[in-house]
C-alpha cells in the first residue's frame, strides 16, 4: 500500500470535501422520471430520469424499479469507460432499484458536451482542478444521492457496482453496504503500470505522457487522487473485488488496504459461472434484511 505524507492526506482530503459540498449543493434540484414502456416489463419500471449535475450539467440516468411493493434494496451501477452505457439487465432490475447514471459527454447526457474516446481519460491534465474526471465523478454522486433519496429505496440495503467510479462512491458515501468491483481499474497505481505494451485505455496516459512529458510529474499527482486505494480506509462496506488472473497484482493491495470485509476472487475465465458468482454474492447481500 502506498504511504501518504501528511501533505498529500490533507490535500486529498481538501479535493474530495470541496467537490462533495458542490454535489451536496444540487440536493434540492428537480428530479423528472418518464417511464421507458419499450424497456419496462412485467418485473421493473423503467424510467428515463433526467437531473442537473454541478454546474448545472443535465444528465440522463435509467432509473429502474421492481413491480410490487417497496422499499427495496437498491444498486448503483457505476458507468464504464465508453461512449455509450447499456439499460441495466433484467435480472438485476427484478431483484432491485438500479440507477445507472450516463455521466456527462456520454451519449444521452451529451447535449452540452461530447466525450471523446480515446481522449477523456487524460482530457483536462495535469491539473486536478481542471481534470475532466472530477466531473465524472460528481456525475457519479449526484445520481447515487437522487437514488438513494428516493422513496422507494431501502436506505439500509444499498448496493454499488463497477470500477473504480464505484469505489469512489463507496468511499465518499457511508451508506452503501456492499460493493462489487468487476470493472477494470483505471486509476489504481496508474504510473506505476505504464509500459510501452499497454493497451488502451490506459494508454492514453501514455499518450499523454509521450506528447507532454514535461507535465507527467504533476498530471500523476492528479491521477493519484482516482485511486481506489486513497479511498479504502473510508470504505466500510463489504466488497467483493472480482478480476482477471492478470490484474490480480493490482487488486491485491486494495483489497488489503480496504477497511471492509473484502473478498478478492480471480475470475475462472468461464464467464457464466463468474457472473453468476458475482451476482449470487449481491443478491446475498442486499435481498436478505
């Protein structure tokens, strides 16, 4: 686990408050829901659910809720890294609410700004203040707090799921119960796993650093920020951390470094019986009160 000076703590700590209090800040805006009748069915509701992120950014989200009555447990499912998100599958939209946020420049929230891939992972570097990815992120929380504001939700059986986005959020909101990592890590220990055989995305950052070597220095002072592992101490929630045989060296240090109970499971590459575990491990978690 990396070692931070007491500079670095205070700064990251500094970085996170101020971006949660402009989040914290849109609580009061209005939330729209209009029912999806093409991706509704006889278990779950679809809504297209359309807010305001900071700065006044509007974001569309699939909202999603079970036929019956609630409250029920609820997953947040934190955006991958690509132009377009997928409506949440059946099988969760049965079991639980899920809101899956389509962050700002992804299509169906990009009316004011169109991400570019490859490109949003270094767009805005070195800088942190100007770093795109705050904005993601603020995406990210804005829509976890419309969710779990909601009525419908059960408070106490909140679920997050994902990539580092969604450790992100488990660290930055305490009422998330469990949380699932089954997405490739962006930002854990990125500098130190840049190499000419890397693939995109991560080579981006390579680009990047290729075409701006002079500002790496400080664009990896703005990466270290995103990593999962700056977030674990903060992070309560059970987790269950499923990846490649490849990445486990990665993961390892996060999963120790996590502060709740934290399973790491290298995936059999049988990929049925590993969405079924993961799955399975959910439904554990948040079906039983």
């Amino acid at each position: 686990m990396t070692t931070r000076t007491t500079g670095q703590a205070v700064a990251f700590d500094a970085y996170w408050a101020a971006l949660d209090r402009d989040v914290r800040a849109q609580a009061a805006g209005r939330v729209t829901l209009e029912e999806l009748k093409m991706r509704s069915n006889e278990s779950s509701t679809v809504y297209a659910a359309r807010f305001n992120g900071i700065s006044g950014y509007p974001l569309f989200a699939y909202y999603s809720v079970p036929v019956g009555g609630g409250p029920f447990p609820a997953l947040f499912e934190a955006p991958s890294y690509g132009s377009v998100r997928a409506v949440p599958a059946v099988e969760r939209r049965a079991k639980y609410v899920v809101m899956g946020i389509c962050h700002r420049g992804q299509r169906l929230s990009d009316g004011m700004y169109k991400s570019a891939y490859p490109g949003l992972l270094t767009e805005g570097l070195p800088g942190a203040g100007a770093y795109r990815w705050r904005d993601v992120v603020a995406d990210c929380l804005r829509a976890f707090d419309v969710m779990a504001a909601r009525p419908e939700v059960d408070k106490s059986r909140i679920g997050v799921a994902g990539n580092d986005l969604a450790a992100i959020v488990a660290g930055l909101r305490p009422d998330v119960k469990c949380l699932l990592l089954n997405g490739q890590l962006l930002f854990r220990d990125t500098p130190a796993r840049l190499t000419a055989g890397i693939n995109y995305p991560l080579d981006e950052f390579n680009d990047f650093r290729r075409a701006n070597s002079g500002q790496w220095d400080e664009a990896a002072k703005t990466l270290a920020l995103y990593d999962p592992i700056a977030f674990a101490p903060a992070i309560t929630s059970e987790t269950l951390i499923a990846c490649l045989k490849g990445d486990a060296a990665v993961a390892e240090p996060l999963a120790r470094a996590i502060k709740g109970k934290c399973e790491l499971r290298v995936n059999s590459g049988k990929g049925f019986l590993d969405h079924e575990y993961q799955e399975e491990w959910l439904a554990t978690r948040l079906l039983v009160k």
